[in-house]
C-alpha cells in the first residue's frame, strides 16, 4: 500500500442512515479523508433527477468518527 493518502467523496442515494453507506465509510476511511454527502431520506431511482424551484439545506452531522457528513434535503445528483 502507498502512503498517498485520497480525498474520498462518498454518495448514495440511499440517505446517510443506509447500513451500505457505513460498511462503504469502514472500507475507505483507511485510504485517506473521507467526506460524505447523502440524501436526508432514501432516494432510491432518483439517480438522474435534480431539485428545480425550491432551495437546497446541507447540514453537517456526525455519525462515524472521523468522517466528515453531511445531509443533503435533495437527490442524489443535488448531493
């Protein structure tokens, strides 16, 4: 392994409670930073739909140490 550490971007669209989402945080996190940005609520089969006419709410939250997460109030593709 190097010891190149990554920026890694995580989303789903599943929302930031989904067990995929942890076990995908616990895999990466030792690569390098990790960032999370995932719907507020599942979004399953929203994955080409963008939110038009009504503002976007990020807010970070903690869920997993040392992981920087946020929820976003829109799809996947907002995230």
């Amino acid at each position: 392994m190097t010891d190149k550490k990554y920026r890694i971007l995580v989303v789903n669209d599943d929302g930031v409670t989904a067990p995929g989402i942890k076990a995908l945080i616990e895999v990466v996190k030792e690569l390098g930073e990790v960032t999370v940005v995932a719907p507020d609520s599942p979004q399953s089969g929203m994955g080409h739909a963008i939110t038009i006419g009504k503002p976007l709410r990020l807010d970070k939250i903690k869920l997993y140490e040392g992981v920087e997460m946020y929820k976003c109030s829109g799809t996947p593709v907002d995230c």
